[in-house]
C-alpha cells in the first residue's frame, strides 16, 4: 500500500539490516535469484513457508524483544509507543521495537533478509501487494490453523481480511475461505479529499468532473494558491496509484485477474481517458515543480494554505491539525474551521484505493520469537485493543472498532474511512508486484512531468506490464 516520505529517523530506532543478507542478496542478483526459490523475484514454483501452529506455544519469562519492520511515518512510532504501554501490561518481560527505513527502501529492506534466509526481524509488515512475493518464496508463516483457532473472522470487513492476509488474493470485497491466510490486519487505511471550506464552501465536490471544476474556480479567485496537490513522484507507487484511483473512478480497470491480461484493459478506452483527465486537466492545476510530490510534500501545501484541494492517505493526515505544522490556525479548532475531509468524489463508477497493511511472522524468525509473535497477534486484534489503537492514533480494521466513538472521534478524517471501506479497490496481488508497479510508476509520473506523451505512457505501461505477466506464467490474482 502506498506511502513513502523525506525521512529523518527516529533517534535510538535505526534498522538493524544483516549483513549478511545483503551480502546474500548480492550473490542471488548475481546468479539471476528471484525465481521463486528465496529470491526476490517473482512466479516459479510455489513454496509455501511453514505452518503456524493453532496453539500458540509456552512463552519464555526471560526479557524478550519483538521487532518489526516498517517505513519511517507517524503509524510506526505510534505502534511502538502504544504496544510498549499496552502489550507489556500482559507480557513485562516483553520490548516492542518498530525498526523503520525510508519508505522507497521498504520492500528491499526486507526482502533482501527474507533472501538470505535470515531476518532481524520478527513481523514484517508487508504491504498488501507484497504478500504473493513473500508466499511464494516461502518467507513467512502459515497461519491459517492459528487465525481459525485464535481471530474472530467474522468481526471483520471480508475483504480487509482477505487483503492484508490472503493468499492467493480475491476479487475486490470478496474473501476467499478455502485460500490460506498468512498475515493479519495492523493498520487499515485510504484516501480522504481535504477541501479548503474557507475558499469552496462547506460542502465537497460530489462528483470528479465537479472536483475539477471547483479546483479551477478556486485556483483562479486564489493567486498563489493551486487548484490540487496530489502524489506524482517516481517512487514507491506515488504516481501509480495517483493514477490507479482516477482510472477506478472513470470505470477503468487496471487488468483482468482472471485472464491474467494488462494489455487491452488498462488501456482501454476508460484506461485513456483517466490518464487524460489525469494529465490534461489534473496536472494544470498543481504547484510548478510538484512533479515529484508525495505524502510531505501534499501536506505542506495545506498546512501552508497552498491548496485547494488535496488527496491523502488518511494515516498520514494527523499532522495536518497540528498548529505548529500549520499557517491556517493556531489552534487545531482554527484549522478545521478552514479544512474539510470528505470521501472521494464519485464519477463513472465508486471506488478508492486500499492502503494499509497487515502484520506477518518471519519464517527466519527464531521459534522463541515466532511464539510471542502468535501472542502478539492474538492480543492486538482484540475488540477492546483494537479499540484503544484507534484512540491511539492507528486506524483499526475490525468492524466494532470502525464503527466505535474511540475511533470516530478520534480524528475528522476517520469516518471517512469508516464511509470508504466497502468502496476499496486494491491493485494486483502477484509475486510480480514490484516490477509491475516500477513500471507503472516510471511511465505516469513521466507523462505526468511532459516527459512521455500520455497515451503513449498508458500503452507502454500496458505492453511492459503484460510482458511481465507472461514471461511469469502468471501467479496469485
């Protein structure tokens, strides 16, 4: 899912990467790993990691240290301050430690120990498209047996269920109960539109082609204010899902699982006309130089008062009712008499793109460590933990804890959220991710900068995609 900023890491939290694992890394690339054999790759012969067992195992007394991994965002020091204060009322021997990188050094981060077979970390939290790799390559648990003996199934949203855990994937909105599940819920997560109510009155945009409109108008009667900010950078998957969600919106869709087929689907005739509203009339109304804009940089320009209408993830938006991150107020009240959160505008058809991610046990990870991870688990998606990660600041996936006052009225942006869940549209969920979404990245944000054409973008986009799926055979969904 989706995210990546300028970091400044945490003081005393830095990442612990093996060395060994990057010396092992080195050698695969050099032999051509990624095959589906431990390397970082893509299809190949499925290779399951081990099966969790259904009862969690006797758990040591002696201190013990959890770590995960993650990117460098607010969510990770506020999983790490909220586990060491709660987690350790029932385990005190028990330090949680949320080792973070830079979010364009996430997905390597980890899967550069999953090659080397051997991890610093416990519970990688993975992205909801880095699940097929990791299966695959048979990096993490099993943990079908310990969620049907251990979770409560029904107490979540079906599809958040399956999306952060699942595999091989479903449909969007559909869970599959024969699939086997290998990670859990940690973080839910998607888009809210933040509208200035100062400068385009209190109610939002209904519709995409309104949005536009509305951002024009502003932008016109505001000098030196532009009409959106939105993610466009090269990095992660800022461009890609930039464009993703506007492809959705116009009734696009980015591939059919079922065929495994890219090419004549992403770019058809919706896939064209997203990329056109994307770059022809979405792009003219941004900041001159925000062609490498992500999640920093979009909420600058509203703290700043630079924008009229902002897209952000809503895990990343807390800081927004800052006043000392703020020029629109002094007091978090002042601010919210200026912003506005809402759901996405609706257009041809209803959809916003999943973010969040789940939590998964390393299969590197020692049985000692592998055991209080299981504890772990089982104890954060608790209704009443849930409930209190989302006082907390995180945002929670179990139905309960999404419809409850802890969460609702937490922050402005939340119900949103609570509004968007059965609207989400993730994107492919294949051991091939990464290379899918480097491509797609690369030719947006090159259309989006007038360095490729735009039709001609989505075509390539398309062709190199589709490439990519057949040389792999196909995997996942």
């Amino acid at each position: 899912m989706r995210y990546a900023q300028r970091v400044r890491r945490a003081p005393g939290r830095p990442l612990r990467l093996a060395t060994a694992a990057v010396v092992m890394a080195a050698a695969l690339a050099a032999c051509g790993g990624g095959d589906g054999d431990g390397g970082g790759g893509g299809g190949g012969t499925e290779a399951a990691g081990p099966k969790a067992p259904a009862t969690i195992p006797e758990l040591t007394d002696d201190p013990i240290n959890l770590s995960f991994v993650w990117f460098e965002w607010p969510p990770a020091q506020a999983l790490e301050d909220f586990a060491n204060a709660e987690y350790t009322k029932e385990r005190p021997n028990v330090t949680i430690e949320v080792n973070t990188v830079p979010n364009a050094n996430w997905h390597d981060a980890m899967f550069t120990q999953f090659a080397a077979r051997q991890t610093d970390f416990d519970i990688a939290i993975l992205d909801s498209q880095h699940i097929g790799e990791a299966v695959t390559n048979g990096n993490i648990l099993d943990i079908t047996d310990f969620v049907n003996e251990n979770i409560d199934v029904d107490a979540y949203d079906p599809y958040l269920l399956a999306a952060y855990g699942q595999y091989p994937q479903a449909e969007t909105g559909q869970r599959d109960e024969n699939a086997s599940l290998y990670g859990l819920p940690l973080l839910g997560d998607t888009w809210t539109m933040i509208y200035r109510k100062d400068l385009i009155g209190d109610e939002p945009p209904e519709t995409w082609d309104e949005m536009i409109s509305t951002a024009q108008k502003c932008q016109d009667e505001n000098p030196g204010v532009s009409g959106l900010a939105f993610h466009q950078a090269n990095g992660s998957d800022a461009a890609a899902v930039t464009y993703n969600t506007v492809n959705g919106v116009y009734g696009g869709n980015l591939w059919d699982s079922e065929e495994k087929k890219i090419e004549g689907v992403i770019n058809d005739e919706a896939g064209q006309k997203a990329m056109d509203v994307l770059v022809n009339q979405m792009k003219p109304l941004t900041a001159k130089g925000s062609g490498n804009w992500f999640i920093d940089e979009t909420n600058a320009a509203v703290a700043q008062g630079k924008a009229c209408i902002a897209f952000q993830w809503i895990a990343a938006a807390g800081g927004l009712l800052d006043p000392a991150q703020s020029t629109l107020g002094k007091t978090q009240d002042e601010i919210l008499d200026k912003l506005g959160f809402a759901t996405l505008p609706t257009q041809d058809s209803d959809v916003v793109p999943l973010g969040g991610m789940g939590m998964h046990i390393s299969a590197y990870a020692s049985e000692e460590d592998q055991a209080e991870a299981l504890n772990f688990m089982k104890w954060f998606e608790q209704e009443d933990i849930q409930k209190k990660w989302a006082a907390a600041g995180g945002v929670p996936a179990r139905t309960d804890a999404i419809q409850s006052p802890e969460f609702l009225e937490a922050g402005p942006f939340n119900q949103v959220y609570a509004d968007s869940v059965a609207r989400m549209r993730d994107m492919w969920n294949v051991p091939e991710y990464a290379k899918l979404i480097d491509i797609e990245n690369t030719n947006v944000n090159a259309a989006l900068n007038g360095a490729k054409d735009p039709e001609q973008a989505l075509n390539d986009i398309a062709a190199e995609q589709q490439k990519v799926l057949d040389s792999a055979g196909g995997g996942g969904l």
